[in-house]
C-alpha cells in the first residue's frame, strides 16, 4: 500500500472526514490527524460548526478534553462563548478567555 493510499484510507476512517472541509480551509486535509490537530477541530467546529458536529466531536474526543481545551483557549468570540458556558454549564470564570479579557479592561467606551 503507497503512502498516498493509507491516508486516503485513514481519512475515510477519521472524523475529519465528516466535518465540513471549509472549516479548514488553511490546512491540507491529507495532513490533518485528529489526535495531534484536536485544538484545531475542537475550536473550529464549536466556532464554525453545526450542532451536529459539535456531537460528534464530543462523542469523539469525550466533554473532559473539550471543556479542557476550550477553557484554554486565549480567545473565543463572545456568541460562541456564551453557547459554550451554557452548553456545558460552566462558569464563566474557568475559562482563560473570560480572565483575559477581565484583566485588560477598557478605558472608556466608544
């Protein structure tokens, strides 16, 4: 079997392949590995996604990993972060977005 054969098997086989590819539209899909890129899925889909998606990503990956790597994430868009908090009904204060942006407060406002 060539190389180019067994990822076109491993891509069949993978989640990836029943995601939306314009999610990635800066990434070449034959080199997507959901193990290593699962911060990259993870953000995409909660931020681009379905809610079917969303489903499948956390039946894939498991709420402990998401939650782990949402909370981590430097920046979530306000509409994608309150659909997240309520989602997985976990306070605002544990994600490292939400303390971003509390620690760097606006002057004024305008």
């Amino acid at each position: 079997m060539t190389k180019r054969n067994y990822v076109q098997m491993n891509f069949r086989n993978s989640i990836i392949s029943k995601l939306e590819p314009g999610y990635f539209w800066d990434v070449d899909l034959s080199v997507l590995d959901e193990n290593s890129s699962s911060r990259l899925i993870i953000e995409r889909i909660f931020s681009l996604g379905k809610m079917d998606e969303m489903n499948l990503v956390i039946q894939f990956y498991g709420q402990e990993k998401i939650l782990n790597v949402l909370c981590n994430l430097p920046y979530i868009d306000p509409k994608t972060f309150n659909f997240i908090i309520k989602l997985f009904n976990k306070p605002a204060e544990e994600f490292k977005c939400f303390r971003r942006k509390q620690s760097n407060p606006r002057l004024w406002n305008s």
